[in-house]
C-alpha cells in the first residue's frame, strides 16, 4: 500500500482506514454529539462514505504525534461515489470540516491534502459556519447561499405546518405556459447514481419521478416526505436533465402535493433561472410572507439559510441533495 502519512508540525495526516474509524466515532461524539448519527451508526458511516476500491474511508484525519489522538477531520462526498451518471461527477462536496485550535492552521492543511489526492476535481460545501466561510473566502471560493421555492397545495383551506398568507395564494398563472403537460412515473430504472444514492438509501424514503413526454423520459425528479403531527412538507431534493422542463410541471406537483397530502413542496436550489419556476407555480419564500420549517429532526420552528462555497470548477445548478444536506442528523429523530 502506498504510504499517504503526512506530517504537519506535530500532526500526522492520512486517509481514515477502518482501523481508524472507530476512534473518529468517538471522536464525532466529542465534536456533534453523543445522538449524531456519525457518532453511532458505523452501517451509515460505511453505505456513505467507505470506498470499497481503495479500502478506506472518504475522511481525512489529523493525530497528535505525541497521544495519537485525533485532532482534526475533514470528510468528502464524491459524486461519482454513487454512480457514473451524474451530472456532476467531477465534484466532490465536503462535510464536517474540523480542527482544533493551536494546531498550527490544520484546517487549511487539511483541505490542502484533500485537493492533492483527489485533483482534477471541483469542491464544494453546503451550510457554512461562519469561521469556514471566512476560510473558503481566503481560498478565493465563490460564496453564495440556495434559494428557497415553494408551490401550496392548491386544494388545503387551513395550513397547519406552513405559515402563509392566504392573500397570496392564488398563483395567477399564464395558463398558456402550462398547457403542454410532461407525465410524472415512477422511476423503474437501474441508473447507478439515482439508485445508490436514493433508492438504496439507508434511512429515508425517496420518492423518485421519471418526467416522460411521449414514452421518451425527459428527466429525473426525487422527492422525500418531512411530517410533524401528521401534517407534511414534500421536499424536492434533486433534479437531473433539463431544467426548462420544470416550467411545465405545475399540474403534475399538485398531483403529488395531493397524492401525499402535504401542505407545500419545498425547493433549494441555486442557478436555475426563475422564469422556468415562476411559470409552473413555484414563489421565492425570500420574497413571500411564509414560514417553512427545515429541521423536522427533532422539529424546530427556527429558520434556516443554507449557504455554500464552490471552488473553481462551479457547478452549473445546486441542490439541497448535493454535499451532506440529506443526511439524518440525531440518530434517534429519524423519521
């Protein structure tokens, strides 16, 4: 095996190996918590990030030289980690950046290492802390925040879950723009990426859409459930084709929205032009007098803006299902 040890100070660097990983268990424990679900479950640690090619794990530590003692990590997500079609397969999206303080810039050493042993690849992170942002700012990444959509469900008089004016709640769509119809089937594919990553996912319950014109399929849309107290949130998590095709699915979300019972469906998103949003029903909840909540694990009214940083290689579109953002976080919360 090639020897990818590093020394830095009085840190030594490598790749998380399965000798390791239940040291950064505990390690996770001392840094998320107890209930995290990186704490606990080694059967998640290993369906998300344990590279079955190379034998370890996609984590980069750092150990103290003199108690060998873990004292920074930084881990990734490739997206071609779950499959070769995805739009986005030369980037890899980071998670759970940490370093402990006095440990001579260590974070930034870790990001280094990270982009020598997995060049040619753009990075990108989702849901910054304030100290990573001024970092991500210092590697001149660019800085921007999702956008967060929302459609109501037409046909719900009272709203439990959501807060929303009610003034606003007649869209006044350009029926024209939606007379072209696109069909929504469920996905019955083996696409590797869509499999892997949703289907096969450990925990949630992805509700994948196959958009069909004509028996020829257009594009792939995935949906996950969020509920609390029996009243529910469909959340778009991830879209892969076209973009313009969404500008005719208005009928086909209030089908769904209808289908599952849910409120509204939420959207994060960022680079899609919003004429092709607005046109199907969609509203930027920036500009919109509503309350949607995020965390349903365990639930919170609190609001939350998702930021990211990208490095030089952007990607085109972002979605809430890049990086870490689908993640479960307290083990126990998974609903």
């Amino acid at each position: 095996m090639t020897n990818l040890q590093e020394e830095s100070g009085n840190n030594i660097i490598n790749f998380c190996f399965e000798k390791d990983i239940y040291d950064l268990m505990s390690y996770f424990k001392i840094i998320l918590g107890n209930n995290h679900i990186l704490s606990n479950d080694l059967s998640f640690i290993k369906w998300q990030y344990f590279n079955k090619t190379l034998n370890r794990y996609n984590f980069i530590i750092s150990k103290n030289k003199e108690n060998k003692t873990i004292n920074g990590v930084i881990g990734y997500i490739p997206n071609n980690f779950y499959g070769e079609y995805c739009e986005k397969k030369d980037y890899i999206w980071l998670s759970n950046w940490y370093a402990e303080k006095n440990t001579g810039a260590l974070g930034i050493k870790l990001i280094d290492y990270l982009k020598r042993h997995e060049h040619n690849c753009g990075i990108g992170a989702i849901n910054l802390t304030k100290e990573a942002e001024i970092i991500y700012k210092m590697l001149k990444y660019k800085i921007g925040k999702l956008n967060k959509y929302f459609i109501v469900n037409e046909n719900i008089k009272e709203f439990k879950l959501i807060k929303y004016n009610e003034k606003n709640k007649n869209l006044n769509l350009d029926e024209k723009n939606n007379l072209k119809k696109y069909c929504f089937k469920k996905y019955n594919g083996d696409i590797s990426f869509i499999h892997k990553k949703y289907v096969t996912h450990p925990y949630y319950n992805y509700f994948v859409y196959q958009i069909e014109n004509n028996k020829n399929i257009l594009a792939y849309i995935i949906f996950r459930i969020s509920c609390y107290k029996s009243n529910c949130l469909l959340r778009l998590v991830d879209f892969i084709g076209d973009i313009e095709i969404l500008s005719k699915c208005y009928y086909e979300f209030q089908n769904l929205l209808n289908f599952y019972n849910c409120e509204a469906m939420e959207f994060y998103c960022y680079g899609i032009d919003e004429k092709y949003l607005f046109k199907c029903g969609f509203k930027n909840a920036e500009y919109e007098n509503i309350f949607i909540p995020y965390h349903f694990e365990p639930y919170s009214e609190n609001d939350v803006i998702l930021n990211f940083a990208v490095s030089g290689k952007n990607p085109k579109y972002i979605f809430k299902g890049d990086g870490d953002r689908e993640r479960p976080g307290i083990l126990k919360e998974v609903q």
